[in-house]
C-alpha cells in the first residue's frame, strides 16, 4: 500500500516546542495546507504546547495565515490548574461524525470542573489582554536573546515567537558543534544548569539547548532578572570553554 | 529543609515515580507555595520559573480568577459521566469553535490523549490509515502519540502502533533552492580566492 490516498494525516506541531523550538519559514504552512488539499489528507495540528496564547495567537499555526482539519492542544487550554485537553475538528470530520460512530470515549471526557476552569483561563486571556503582553514581553525577550547571540561565543543561535524560545548552545560558533551530543549531555551543560539553579532560577533545558518559556503574565522587570541569571550561566560556559564572551566572532561559511 | 520537608521529599521520593528519570538520580524540589511566575520550595526560598512548569502555567500560580471559577464549579456539580450535557462543557466547546474557526470538540484530560483521538478520528473519517509526522516532534507518551513522535523518547515504546512513520517534511520551492545554491556556490568561491 504505497501513494498518498493511504495517508490518513500529517501530524505536526504548529511550532516544534521540546525538539528545539522550530519556527517555520513564512511559507512553510501554505505549501503543507496546499499538499494535503491536493492529497485529501488532513492536517492535524498539534498545538499542545504553543497553543492559546504563548506566541502571541490563539494557535501558532494562526500566525501562517493556515486553517488546519484537526487542532489538538491541553496545556495552555487550564493552564493546568486542572487536566483537560481537546481535539477540535473541522466542519467535514464533525459532519462524518453526525452520521457515522465516533468509536471512542473517555470516563472523564468534558469533565465539568476542567471545562469550567477552561472557560475561566481563556476569559482572563481576553479580559486582561494577555496575548498583548505577549507581544509586548516577546519583544523584549528576542531583543535580549540576539543580543545574548552577539555577546557569548557558547550561543549558536536563538529562537523564539512571542514567549516561546530556545538557546541553542555550541562549542563553537563557526562550526556549530553542539554543547552536547544529541540526546545527550555535556559537563559545560551541566554547569549551566547547575548555576541557574543556585540562583533559583526554574529552566528546562535538553541535550544542546535551553528554554526560556515563562508564563505570560509575567512583566519586563521579572524578565529581566531571570535573562540576567540566563546571561550570568552563559559567562560561566564561555569561561569554561576558554571563550571570551565579547569577542565577535565571524560568521560562519555556510551562513543560512 | 525542616523536617515536615524532608519527610515531604522522602514520602514523594521511597512511593512515588517521577517521568523520564533514573528514579535514583530523581531530586525532586518540594514546592509549597506560588504566586504569579514565583514559587516557593520547602526551605521557603522563591523561585522564578521560567518554563512556566512544563510550559503550561500560562497565567501563573494561583490566579485569582480561576480559584475562585474552579471552587464554583466544585460547589454547584463535581462530575457527570461523558455522557451528559452540562453548563461548562457547552460554553467551551462554543468558545474553542469561535477561535479556532473549526466545528467541534472532543475532550480529553490531556494532549497525549488529543493526539491519539486525533489519529483515531483522522483514520475513521478519512478510511486511510497512515499517519506521517515530523523527524524532531514530540505528540506525546502513550503508545500511539509517542510512536508518532520523531523523538529519541520513541525508543522505549518502539515498534510502536503501525502505520506512523516520523520523517522530513521539507517543503523547498524551486525560489529558495536557487537562492541556497547561488549563496553555497558564493561560499566555495569566496574560500577558494582565500
């Protein structure tokens, strides 16, 4: 069974999250819609983790001007106050569905305390313009993290969309060699862990890269003093490392 | 740490389990208290958290608008089986319509669950049974979602539910194909006149 009428779907996050926060080009989205309208194939957007409100949209996928067949999201639905997640679907599978058995089912599906709380989360999203601080938050944010990119010779590159980011580390800027292997960790990646918690300061960080994602309430002042640590943990790499952070280095030969 | 703290840890630690640890290697920070984007571990010192927890807390601890929806809630009626309507259920399935622009919801108590209706629905109403995903995405930890992971997490539950296969989606048109091979035919000439 090969060709494209046997693909039921493509699954993908709206932005990659705990795979190194992936932003997608402007016109990946439209080329992906287009394919799967060519095949008949669906397009389920997994907006879990980038969803209602940490880019700055209700969806990731809202910014590429894209509307997918399936969004499914959980986190950012409570916030987590209570455990809910949603599988939202088009028009077309909701009208399958009115004639035909959704074989499937949950003891605590539309749990009335979780929906509650869920109606309650997007209503404060709105009620106090949350999405706008966002914006507003994101672009201090990314104006920090390029200037951490300038500054450090351990930052290989920085990404982010609203108050969703990563630093992706490197040993060396020019040839991009990770701080630590894939799937793995390194002795300097585990210094820089180490000095953010002592300073008290909650990151995830995986393999290479570190995640800067706090709620999005949070203002420039709060902010402020969590990237001064971040930049605190890069000067310790760096030193490290051997680096000097201030040294400018050259781009590298393979520029994107 | 006091020792109502330690205990705290201990208890935590001797008869619980922690996701994707060494369980022996597991130090768990307690956390008392939250306020906003700070929270408190079992020495009373504060936190900032930066990763929202596990990207989620998008409005921070202990909002005082969802305290007080939530205690509603669990005052007026705490469970109806999935079979029924209720107040809450209706007017976020109508909320998610109108900003998502798409037709219905199917609840869940979380994302790996969404994912793996997701693929269920997808299947019924296409009558298709592949599933294609990206190399470096993560759906979720249950079997189905986590085999439609292009993550090293995968492994542990490999070969997984069939018909899922995580790959490249690259979508390069003929434009930025040129452009990239203009620039890399720039970057050999330039290292060349070196």
């Amino acid at each position: 069974m090969e060709g494209p009428h046997t693909i039921a779907a493509i699954m993908v996050e709206g932005i990659t999250g705990s795979n190194g926060l992936l932003v997608p080009p402007d016109d990946y989205y439209p080329k992906l819609r287009a394919l799967c309208d060519k095949y008949g194939i669906l397009l389920i957007d997994d907006e879990v983790m980038a969803g209602f409100g940490r880019t700055g949209k209700w969806l990731a996928t809202q910014h590429f001007g894209i509307k997918p067949d399936i969004v499914t999201c959980a986190k950012g639905l409570t916030s987590g106050y209570m455990p809910l997640g949603a599988v939202i679907v088009s028009d077309k599978i909701a009208k399958y569905f009115e004639t035909n058995m959704l074989w499937g089912g949950l003891t605590y599906s539309g749990h009335p305390v979780c929906c509650a709380a869920a109606v309650a989360n997007l209503r404060i999203y709105e009620e106090e313009k949350v999405f706008e601080n966002v914006e507003k938050q994101g672009r201090y944010l990314s104006s920090r993290l390029e200037a951490l990119k300038k500054k450090y010779a351990c930052v290989g590159d920085v990404r982010y969309k609203g108050l969703f980011s990563v630093l992706e580390l490197v040993k060396d800027k020019v040839t991009r060699e990770p701080l630590a292997p894939f799937n793995g960790t390194s002795p300097e990646m585990g210094k820089l862990a180490a000095h953010l918690k002592s300073k008290h300061l909650y990151a995830f960080s995986r393999f290479n890269m570190l995640w800067v994602c706090p709620p999005l309430i949070i203002n420039e002042e709060e902010l402020r003093q969590g990237l001064d640590i971040v930049e605190e943990a890069l000067q310790v790499v760096d030193t490290a490392l051997g680096k000097s952070s201030v040294a400018q280095p050259r781009e590298p030969v393979a520029a994107r | 740490m006091d020792a109502k703290s330690l205990k705290v840890v201990q208890e935590n630690r001797d008869y619980t389990m922690f996701s994707w640890s060494v369980q022996g290697a597991s130090n768990p920070i307690q956390m008392k208290r939250g306020q906003g984007v700070w929270f408190w571990d079992g020495d009373d010192q504060r936190w900032l958290d930066f990763s929202s927890q596990l990207i989620n807390l998008n409005v921070g601890h202990q909002h005082p608008k969802m305290l007080e929806a939530i205690k509603k809630q669990v005052d007026e009626l705490c469970f109806a089986g999935p079979g029924f309507a209720t107040e809450p259920r209706g007017a976020l399935g109508k909320k998610l319509s109108e900003v998502t622009g798409l037709a219905k919801t199917f609840f869940t108590l979380g994302g790996s669950e969404a994912n793996e209706n997701a693929i269920k629905m997808a299947r019924l109403a296409t009558g298709r049974e592949k599933i294609i995903t990206r190399y470096r995405s993560y759906h979720g930890a249950t079997m189905g979602s986590m085999t439609a992971s292009g993550d090293p997490r995968r492994w542990a539950v490999d070969p997984g539910v069939p018909g899922m296969f995580a790959c490249s989606i690259l979508i390069v048109t003929v434009a930025r194909l040129a452009r990239r091979l203009k620039r890399a035919i720039a970057n050999v000439s330039a290292t060349l006149k070196k």
